[in-house]
C-alpha cells in the first residue's frame, strides 16, 4: 500500500534476502519489530515507547532500531487508524490500472484537505460480502504527512520497502494464526489513542471499524462509563458481519488492550456475548517466542505475562502485524513454515 510514493532507489526484492522488520507510527507512540524463523518457532523482537508529539519519533526510532538490531533491514511502515481515512464505495468501471484516480473525486467529501494532495490506494471487499455490486476500500492519507512520516523512519537509519495502514497490519495476524478460510475471526484493539474491530476471514477483510468513545485516560470509573459503549459496538459490528454481509457465525473474538483494561474487556465481553473472547497472549504463543525491549531485553513467559508487558504488546501489535507480511512473503503460510 503506497508503495508507488515511496523513493525510486529502493530494489524490488531486496528486502526477500534480509530478516523481517516493521515499523509503527501513532500520534501517541511508535514501535519496531523485528523477527526471523528459528527452526521451531518465530523469535520476535518487540519494543513500543509513548512519544508527546511525530517530532520526537526519529530520536526514539534510533533507539529502538539499536536496542532490537534493525541496522539496514528493509521495514514495512505501518500508520495508526487517526492517521488516513479509509472508505468504502462501489467500485467505478475502470480497469485495476485506473482505479485509483477513478475513486480520487469519489471520496473528496470524506478528506478534510483537497483530495489532488491525498495518496490513495484501494483494496477490494470479499465478492461475498458485496453481493451483486463490487465494493472497495478506499485508504487516503494527505502526501505531505506521508512525506513527514517516511522523513522521521529516513532519519533513524532505517530502510522502508512499503507501506501498510492498521486494519491490514492487524489482519496479518488474525491470517497467521488461522490462515484457513472456514474460520471467521474478530480482533479488537484499544489503546488510549483509539480502538478498532476486524472481522476477517482467511486473508479477507470483511469489516473494519474504529472505536468510537475510548477514554484518554484508562481508570475504574472510565471504564464504568465506557464498557457498555464497547459492547455495543462489537456487538453491532458482529451482527453486521453474520447478518447484513450473510457470513457464517464469527468463531472468536481476539482481545487487545492497553492500560491493564484486558481482564475488563475479556471478562465483560465474554459475559455479554455468545462468542468465545480470546486475550491475544493465548493466541499469540501458539507460533511466537517474543523478546519485548522496553527497554531491557525480556524474553515473555506468555503464563507470567505483567501488565506492562501486556499493554507494551498491544502497543507493538500493528508493528508484528506489518511485519507478518515480510514473513509472509518470505516464506508463504505461517503455519506451513512452521510445520
């Protein structure tokens, strides 16, 4: 995704030769992760640090690129939901070729800026959620912030070879963990700077929402305010998927949340609805041996997890997620790479 904006030099295939790496940015923090296949499973190397403002993101990228040994690895940069827009609209009659300045004038009252000045790229909804018309997302993010963005990855050193948003990040995992399409799963993230749910099945993307209402700050009475919200909007969500896009029944949901909300959401989440909820620890360890550097290197005792490195995971989570593509493309299935 964007890949078409990003600087001339980069070698097509360079980064099929090197370890896996990936980048995240938020308005809030920024995270790296690096992993390789070791044989028996995938060792990662997590690291996720909060930042006040994108302009301290180069100094705190150059730590962690030294702290998890990025050195000139090729990464996969992966922007946070509050940084593009995404839409979704019928798809013009043009060919693949042309789609992307087709759909330009089709989202402009959706862009908060002129749309001439976004980057777009498309991806499509499932055939079988769309019924009898065609339908695409469309991802939009102003040129100039992408620009400022890939300048602070440039300035830590640090090599890029393309460019992913969150709801695909997030989908990667979901597809490691259970590449086979028979199985529907959720995934919801919360941090203090938003939430977003994913329904997708296979390599599919069904749905993508962001979470509309999270706290700023994350305490027991924010939660007592917020936790009915959260389970309308899963609720809502999941009852869209099964019912209006006529899917079969979701078959788990994977829970992600920073600030110690994790037992809270599992615990209400699972209380509420007629769907297993699954804190991301437990599926997680099924395929990765995780190293976390926050900023002391820690290997996870996925049974002793605190909940710092709870919340730092979940930080690190759209990082893993870009970074699963690398590895994806490297060595096709997860599962069959590891068998």
């Amino acid at each position: 995704m964007f890949e078409r904006w990003l600087p001339g030099w980069l070698v097509p295939g360079a980064r099929k030769s090197r370890p896996a790496a990936a980048v995240y940015f938020s308005g809030r923090a920024v995270a790296v992760a690096m992993g390789a296949w070791t044989g028996e499973k995938y060792r990662l190397d997590l690291r996720a640090d909060p930042i006040a403002k994108l302009a301290d993101a180069a100094s705190v990228l150059r730590d962690q690129s030294r702290d998890v040994g990025l050195n000139d690895t090729v990464c996969n940069v992966v922007l946070a939901p509050e940084l593009y827009s995404v839409s979704l609209i019928e798809r013009p009659p043009v060919e693949d070729e042309e789609l992307r300045e087709a759909v330009r004038w089709r989202i402009q009252d959706n862009v908060d800026y002129p749309v001439d000045q976004a980057a777009l790229d498309v991806f499509p909804l499932p055939e079988s959620a769309s019924r009898d018309k065609s339908m695409v997302f469309v991802v939009a993010l102003q040129m100039e912030m992408l620009k400022r963005l890939l300048d602070k990855v440039y300035a830590a050193d640090i090599q890029v070879g393309s460019v992913d948003i969150s709801e695909l990040a997030l989908r990667n995992i979901v597809h490691g963990l259970y590449p086979e399409p028979d199985q529907s799963l959720g995934l919801l993230r919360l941090t203090s700077s938003g939430g977003v749910i994913n329904v997708s099945r296979g390599e599919e993307l069904f749905l993508s929402r962001r979470v509309s209402g999270v706290p700023a700050e994350f305490d027991e009475s924010a939660w007592e305010q917020f936790r009915d919200r959260l389970l309308l909007q899963v609720q809502r969500s999941i009852d869209y998927y099964e019912s209006a896009m006529s899917q079969p029944p979701c078959n788990a949901l994977i829970v992600a949340t920073t600030h110690g909300w994790q037992d809270h959401v599992c615990g209400h989440l699972g209380e509420m609805l007629p769907v297993p909820i699954r804190p991301i620890k437990d599926e997680l360890r099924q395929l990765f041996d995780i190293c976390l550097h926050n900023p002391d290197p820690v290997d996870l005792d996925w049974d002793n997890l605190v909940t710092a490195q709870r919340n730092a995971l979940t930080a690190a989570l759209p990082a893993l997620g870009g970074l699963l593509r690398a590895i994806r493309d490297q060595r096709g299935d997860l599962r069959e790479a590891a068998a």
